[in-house]
C-alpha cells in the first residue's frame, strides 16, 4: 500500500499555496535541490568530462527510462529519455510512417494536444504532402480507423476535459486494420495505470515535468515495442543514437533497440532532478495512485458542483473514464483563474472557457481538496474574479 | 582589456588537475552552483507554473541567444537556445535544402563531426534519398564547390586537428555558385572570434557545453540570417514554435523570425546554469581570448616539441589556423592520455591516435600550461603509460 503521507512529505510545496497545478509542472521533490546541487558541484565541477562515466551521466537515458516504463507497463529496456515530446512525436510518426510505405492517412484527434498535430503537418510537408493528417472529435476516432490508416496517434488523456480514449479497444482495433498505434502518454504517466506491453502499444511518448515531477524543462521518454524495436530506422539519427558513437565512423549504423532512439547529449542537470523525482515513483503503485486520485477528483467534483452552480462539468463524470484532473466550463474562467490563483489555489485556464485542477496524490490530499473548495465558492458566490486586474491575459498561465 | 585572473577566479577547478578538455565540456562556473539551486529551490519550488512568466524561463532561449549571438556575429534576435546541436543541424538542414529545391548536393567534409554527417544522411533518407552527401578531404572542400551544390555545411573547427576553415572565404564561393551555408560553430564558439553577419552566413549553429561552459547537455543555439528568418519553414514545427503558442490552435503558423525555431519546453535548469557562465563570457572580448589563446598553445607546442619527440603534431602551426586546441599524433595516445588523466592533466583521445588539449583562457593560463607540459614530458620520457591499466578502452574518455 503507497503512503501517501509519506510521499507528500517529500515535496516542496510553498506555504499558503493549493497547488492543483501538477498536471502541468509537477511539484519540487525536496531531495531535488541536493541532488542538483551535487550533481553539478561534485559531478560536473569535480570530475568535469570524466562524469560521463564516473557519475554514469551515459547512461541516465535508459535508467531512468526504465524506472518510468514500469509506471507505464513497458518491457525493461525499450524506454529512453531524451529531448522534449515534440521531438519523441516526429521520431516515432516518422519511423512508423515508414513501416507503413502504401499508406497515407496519420489519424488522430481535434482534442490532441496541439504539438502532437503541428509536428506531423511538419513531417507530411518535408515527405513531400503525399499523406493526410485526419482530425476527427475524439468520439469518432474509432469510426474512421480503416484499412487506409498508416499511423493511429492520439493522446491517451484529453489536456483540456481529462477524457481517456480506450487504449486497449483502439489498439486493437487499428491492429486489426493493419495500422500501427502511437500513444502519447503526457498526462497518463503517472496518473493513470498504463499497461504498454498489454494493449500491444507500438510506440509511446511522453514528458517527464507533468506528474512525473522531473522539473521545468525535463526530457520526455519514447517507447518503441520490441517487436520494432531492432527493425525501425531512426529519422533523427544522431551521434548517441550511433551503434558505436565513439568510433567517430563517418557513416551511421543505428544502436540496439531502443537505443537508436537517442539523439544528442542528455541534459545531465535536468536527468538529476529527474532522479529525485524517481526515488519517489519507486515507493509507490500506480494502481493506489488512480484510487487516491479518482476519491481526489470525486469529491472535488462532489464539492464544487453543490457550491459554484456557474461552473460545469467538462470532464467525465466516470472515474474510470479520465485522467487526474477535473476541468469545468466558465465563460469567465480566465479571470476566476486569476482570481484563485491571487488566493493561493492554482490551477490553470485552457481556451476558450475551461478552468482545469489537476490532482497529484503524492503531494495532494483530501484536506487540500476541502480547503481548495472553500476558496473557490467564495470566489464565485461573491464574484471576486471580476476585477479589472484579472481579465488581462499573460502569455503562460 | 579582458581580466583572465578575474575569470579564473570565478571557475571551480578541482585541486590537482590541469584541464585541458574545456573544449569537450568546459568547467563549472562557481556562480552556476547557488544559480541553479536558486532556480530549483526559490523558482521551480516556490512559483511552480507561474515561473515561466515570473522568473522568465519562457524567454530564456532568445535571451541567452543574444549573449552568445555577441560572440559569434550574429544580429541581434536572431539566435535560439534549444535542443541538442544534432537537432539543430537538422532543423537548418531542412530549412535549407528546400530553399534550393532543384539542387541534389549536400557538400561536407570527411572531417566534419559525425553527428552533423549521421544527421544529413537521415534526412536524405527521409525526403527519398534524392540527395547526395559528399564529405571530401577538409582542403578539397573549395573545389568542389559548384552549381549541384545547395547546402555547404561544414564545422568551422575540425575536432580533431583544430584546423579552421576559412569561412568568409568559402561562404563567399558557396554564394557565388548559388549555394546556402550553415557553419556548426561546436568548436568556435567560444574558442575563436567568428563574425557570421561579416561573413554573411545563412544558418549556424552550435553547442553551449564545450568552450561556453554551459555544463553537461546544456541546450544547443541555432542562428538565422535576417534575410531568411521570416521565410523558412521549421520542418520541425513545434508547438513553442508557433506564433501563438498559447492559443492552442489546431494548425500550425510559425513564430515571428528565430522563434520558429523553437521547438518544445526549455530546459530551465540547464538554462540557469548556462546563465551563470554567460555572466562572466558578458565581461570579455572574443579578441583578447584569441590573443590568449594563441599565445598559449604556441607555448604549449613548443613546450612539448622540445622535449616530447614521438609526438607529432597534428594541428595547424599557425594560430590564426587553428581552434583553441592543439593536438599531436601518438601511436600509443590511448594509453599516454589514460596515463595523464592519472597525474592529473586531463585532455582526451580521439581516434585513431590523436592526443588532444584544449586551452581556455577564461580558467587556464601560463602557468598550467607550464605544468602540464612537465608531466606529459615525464611521462613520455619514462613510458609511464606503458602500463596494462592504461590500455583499456572506457566508452567515453
């Protein structure tokens, strides 16, 4: 059983602040900053380029792939770290694109995260516009997979409304078609159970500074299924994707496996903080974690919906059928974002009307919850978001 | 007048150690320490999300663009911190072959970094192996500059040797015979005055781990000239990217000029500590590094040409020739260089017999070089390396 008073011990959280934010930029695990501190003072300052190997900085990309690929049900050694989601996305979309040479469509979704979509136009354009990039709604994905499908690629968890898709039905039904599936796990690792290997998963991505908790600017993670594993041709071929990267040969030859999926060097601080964040994930089960949040979730849903009759439900009802947040719709939901925030309870504001609270069990409880309640009725009962202070829109929220 | 007893006082240097691999992963600034645990503790900690507009980050890649766009030529606003240097590579390559679509020839040299070459032959790959990839010798290079040719992209600094190419020189015939340049600065920045406007480069890019004492996997730059930044197409069009990154629109519009060349979320930590060495590189004259560091590699090369004869050098006599880097030719340089790491005087091997020394003159002077060449002409002199320990190859030296 996970002790989530124990975990909740382990991270920084500033005084006076409800952060219901985690699904964006995960909380500071406390050991983080030694563990930073130490990485680049007895690491990079003591052993300089000797810490490639001294401090094993080379082969962080696959440790810590590993320790995030059993929360996430992959087989051991098929999860490496590295680069930002966007660049795991064209990765996998271009090699599976070409384990699929006759087909042209790359089927996703409208309610995929926006990155997801702008890479693929990006690799249809310099493949020469010979493919088509299909966006239904989301609940009309499984009527368009066909024999036409090259490439399924959806997000698992709707960023905006939290809705989950049925990995294992779509899976399984674009097997069936002859297309290849390529799950992004944004805002699944380490909030919901998934099982990669069971549904049959080819490829998966995902970053590591959502519930992952790694850090501003912390690498992402592929999965490539080792069935492909040992097959697939690296489009981003890079030096540390190289068989033998230290032979300096001048033409490539791709690494075993998931290793060819490397590009350049890792960036070793954020691997540190990373780390941190893992030492954490090692004591805990992802099946308490989805419990604890559902029980989260609920009974904000249950808190706000019997105090702010403004705001509506725009996740699922169903536990089971979303993510770790709880999004609701405000036609004013920038300013009451603002409005909570100046008051200590942050979460954030998705366009055009959604105000969305994410729920991180490791370092969020039911008296957070409680207390994030209050707040936000007396927000809304008295109107408080309309003020002129909170109606002008920074860039990030 | 640049102060070096200054900046060497601002560097960490373990006690006992002569480095001589600055221009493999320069050394720790002591500010980087408190700076990026600042960042970890009182940024990521203390303001979770609303760091990226608080305390910057969102801005940080064009902001510390510009400081090292000062010490490579660049115009201002138009250089971005991202990614790794094989990535960036990639990102220029693309922009650049589809702006000669009717050319085929991508020229390089065979002594150009292998990630640089890895990376070109996967993208030929990827647009239908229309392209072909020619690498002859580094003084070849200007004849076979022709009419075929669409991209010249070359590294600046070969790393092995240090030998410079000549890059008003070669800019000037690639564009007389209709071609686009990209300069990999990995070995020049930093390392030697570069003036990409001067020379009218098209792209350049570079690393910020060598010579720019970034730390280990600190983000890459990638530089557009103002003529084409409003006109290329990111062929890896990510979402921070986009003109509007925070819209969340379904397609993709690429940012204002260099913006587009961002891809996904920075690395905040990395960028924290790549601030602290950009705080002392804002105090110094690319100038004056030259100066100093022509006048300690000349020291260097005598030092050891008087008293090391099995050593052969194989960089450029003259200074205005070379990188920050001297190298020699050793049958047995694997095992000489594990025999110096040992006492203390860190350089590295490159294969198949290269012993290579890089000079820094923000934390090495006369003095070390001194020191340094006392303990390579003893152990030369008495076979020290002539030891079995020493004849093991580690992955990374």
């Amino acid at each position: 059983m996970t002790d989530f008073a124990a975990t909740k011990n382990m991270f920084f959280l500033p005084d006076g602040v409800i952060y219901l934010d985690g699904n964006s930029l995960g909380a500071l695990p406390r050991a983080a900053v030694t563990r930073v501190e130490k990485t680049t003072r007895d690491e990079w300052g003591e052993m300089l380029i000797t810490g490639w190997n001294k401090a094993g900085w080379m082969d962080q990309p696959t440790k810590i792939g590993d320790r995030i690929g059993r929360l996430i049900g992959a087989e051991a050694g098929h999860v490496a770290m590295g680069d930002t989601l966007s660049i795991k996305v064209y990765q996998a979309l271009a090699s599976a694109l070409e384990m699929r040479p006759e087909r042209r469509v790359i089927l996703s979704d409208s309610g995929n995260f926006p990155t997801d979509l702008y890479m693929a136009e990006g690799l249809i354009t310099s493949l020469g516009r010979q493919h088509q990039l299909k966006t239904p709604a989301p609940e009309a994905v499984m009527a368009h997979i066909n024999e036409d499908v090259a490439v399924l690629m959806l997000t698992e968890v709707d960023y905006r409304t939290g809705r989950r898709h049925d990995m294992a039905a779509l899976t399984r039904a674009a097997h069936a078609a002859g297309a290849l599936v390529i799950w992004d796990l944004a805002h699944s690792a380490g909030a919901v159970p998934v099982d990669l290997a069971g549904v049959g998963a080819d490829f998966a991505v995902g970053c590591s500074y959502k519930y992952l908790n790694g850090g501003p600017g912390a690498p992402a993670f592929i999965y490539v299924a080792p069935r492909h594993a040992e097959n697939i041709r690296p489009a981003l071929s890079g030096w540390l994707g190289h068989d033998a990267p230290f032979a300096f040969d001048l033409n490539y030859r791709p690494g075993a496996g998931i290793e060819r999926m490397r590009v350049g060097t890792p960036p070793v601080l954020q691997m540190a903080a990373l780390e941190a964040a893992m030492d954490i994930w090692d004591m805990v089960e992802m099946a308490d974690v989805h419990a604890q949040s559902i029980m989260l979730c609920d009974q904000f849903i249950a808190g706000i919906e019997a105090t702010c009759p403004a705001l509506h439900l725009a996740s699922p009802r169903a536990g089971r059928e979303r993510g770790s947040q709880v999004s609701f719709h405000f036609e004013h939901g920038y300013a009451a974002m603002q409005a909570l925030i100046a008051r200590g309870v942050i979460g954030d504001f998705r366009a055009p009307d959604i105000m969305r609270f994410g729920f991180t069990p490791l370092y969020i409880d039911q008296g957070d919850v409680q207390a994030a309640i209050a707040i936000i009725a007396d927000v809304m009962a008295n109107r408080l978001w309309d003020q002129p202070e909170y109606k002008t829109k920074a860039r990030v929220t």
